[in-house]
DNA sequence: GGTTACATGTAACTAGTTACATGATTAG
DNA sequence: CTAATCATGTAACTAGTTACATGTAACC
C-alpha cells in the first residue's frame, strides 16, 4: 500500500525518503508512515525497478532538483543545502507509472488503501475512475446487507450503538459515493447520451 | 487486540476455537479474525496464564458445557457432539479478568481497538466506562484540531472530497460519543449533583 | 552550545492475512 | 459417496510500528 502512496508522490515529481515522508503525513488524514516503512519500501520499489535513484550531495549545484521545484530563480545556488548529508533523489520509471495504474485499481474493498486510491485517482483515465468508484460502492452495499441480514441480536447498548453507528456511517459514505459518481458522470458524459 | 476481543469473549462463557472464530465475526461490524491468527493467540494466552483449557472428547457426556449452554435440557446427551475430533475448551482466569480490565482501559486512539472495547466495556464500572469515552473523545477532537490548522492546500477535487467527508465523519462521531457520555451521565449521576 | 530539523537506515515488534495440512462427522 | 461443517493447527506473507544508530547543519 505504501507502494502505491510512494509512486502517486513521485508521479509530481522527483523527491528524496525525507521529504516522501512529510508528504505522506500531511496527504490524506495523516496517512500512518514512518521511516521505518519508508525506506525499506523504496529499496523494494528500486530493486523491482519501478523507481531509480541518485544521490544527491548537498552543494553540488547540478541539476538535481525536478518539478518538485518549479520556479529555477536563476539558479543563484537557490538550492541550497538545507541537509546534513547527501539526499537519495527517486524518480518513477516508466514501469513505475504502469505499476502505479495497476494499484490504482485493484481492490477497493480496504477502506485506507481505497483513500490512496482516491488520492490519485486523477492519474486514471475517466471510465477507470468510474470503475473503481463503482467497485468500492458495490463493497459498501455488500457491507451493508450484510448488517441488514444480521440484525445485531445483542441487547447491550453499547454494542447497540456501535452498530447503528455503523448503519448511519454506511449510509453517509455511500451518499457521498454517489455523489462523486453524479459528478464524474456529469463531466464525463459517456455513452448513454448518444443514440449510440 | 484479538487478545482483548477472546477475553471478553470468554468472559461471558467458556468457548472452544472454532466457536469464538464464529462469535468474533458476528461481533461487531465483522471484526476480521483468521484461525491463523486466533489459535495462536489462544496459544499465548494460556502461556500467560491469562486462560486456562480443557480438552474435550466429543462423546463423554461429563460437565464441559459451561454457561455458554444456559439450558440443560435433561442432559438427555443435549450435548451431542456436531464435532469431528476433540475440542479445547478455553476458560478465562482471575489473572484473565484482571487483564481484561487493563485491556479495556488502554490507549483508544485506534478506532479496532474502541469498537473492541466498546463491546465490552460494560464489564467496567461506570467512571472507567466514562474515562474511555472521554479519552475517545480527547483523541477525536485533537484529530479534528490537526485537520483545521493543515486545511488540505491540495486543488485536486478527489482529495478535497475526501478531506471534506472525513471532517463530516468526526463531527458525526463526536456527537455520537456525546450522546453516549450524556446517556452516561444521565445513568449515573456523579459527584456533581451531590453537595460532596 | 544545546535543541531542532535534516537525512538514511536497521532491528525487533505488532497484528494481522491467506494458504496449507489434517482429520472426523453429518447431511444430502 | 461426496460435499459441507466441525475442529485444530502451522508457515509464509503483508503491512505496518517503535526504538535505535548515526551524522550534519541551521537556529537561537
């Protein structure tokens, strides 16, 4: 999961492990990292040659730094350092970026990798994103008969709650499901309109 | 965690594996369980001394019900086996229900965790039931506190819609667990009402 | 001159999952 | 007789976490 998080950053643009990491955090609700995950994933990544590195030495005032950094204010050593010790700078490969549409897609039954996927979403064509949008609507509706077939049969009240708790959550979620899809319907208006 | 989820279990009656998989299931919204996870954590949970077990041999028709059957029909052999080979029957301990309380005290910064320890935390006296509550609580709005002083500088509308239904998600849960404090409350009046 | 931020990495642990191995009993 | 259900368990994998080790450089 980390892998599809780590190739949708990349996808901007080139970055090292440090700045992957503040990016992670403050990306969708705090997506849980640490660099305890990080830098093994990237190693991974590399060796399945979906990513390449290059390490970077601090003043060395070569060309490094990539979208990442879009205003080149005249190159006057504007990148300085700031870093105590030589950077490994990642860039996805062309792999990477097919890899990176297949993760895009599958599942959807998991509700934080289906964030991710919601993250960076924009990089899948139209009818792809309605697919995965779709996929993750029929999991709730399954969740939800699912609740429905089983009504509770606990009289405590706390786990009472729990669940209806769950029902209203179920319900608001699939609300704002549909509304994504009205819109991504609506900007994208398929074949239906057409006499086809 | 699943150590919280068997001993609560077992805490209303004793169970064998097979069975407390079944009950984990329906528990609450599907807490996800996996014989590959639950036999040996009943496995570390006698090692603790926190359960105790009994083998059972299907067809002797001697006491191993325990309270989980309330009815004993007669023992007109009521406990016909329905099993294939012999069963582990698991008992909680002292030392077990002592944990348990721990178990139902600690952290609730891990939403897994707080449905577990809502199920079951109508085996804690009424203030530490509170305590948890409000610990929930504490947790919800400093997460609800990060979201408003970080507000989503993302342009991207698949990102911005999740940061929006996320924010309507915690405002829903925490009037929920206000209503669930207030009942609470209402149960239980406190040192407030009384001149102390 | 000490704290904070930058930067990369490893080790041990947590908390699971899926797939496999094994075997008895019961219902169709 | 064969499929489903009951019953216990192991092995390998997934996906992280926390704590540690190591070091530079900027801020105050």
């Amino acid at each position: 999961m980390l892998d599809l998080a780590v190739l949708g950053l990349l996808k901007e643009g080139d970055l090292h492990g440090y700045e992957l990491n503040k990016r992670l955090k403050s990306l969708v609700g705090g997506y849980a990292t640490s660099f305890g995950a990080l830098y093994p994933a990237l190693a991974r990544l590399e060796r399945g040659g979906w990513v390449s590195s290059t390490a970077v030495v601090p003043h060395s005032d070569t060309d490094e730094q990539a979208a990442s950094e879009p205003a080149r204010r005249n190159r006057r050593r504007s990148t300085r350092p700031k870093s105590g010790r030589t950077r490994k700078v990642y860039r996805i490969t062309e792999a990477g970026e097919g890899h990176l549409l297949e993760l895009l897609q599958e599942d959807a039954n998991n509700e934080r990798r289906f964030r991710l996927q919601l993250a960076f979403c924009r990089f899948l064509p139209t009818d792809r994103r309605l697919a995965l949008f779709e996929l993750r609507r029929a999991h709730l509706v399954s969740l939800q008969a699912m609740a429905r077939r089983d009504p509770v049969h606990s009289t405590d009240p706390y786990v009472r709650s729990l669940f209806q708790r769950d029902q209203e959550r179920l319900e608001h979620d699939l609300a704002w499901l549909d509304r994504l899809i009205a819109d991504e319907r609506t900007n994208w208006p398929g074949p239906e309109p057409n006499d086809r």
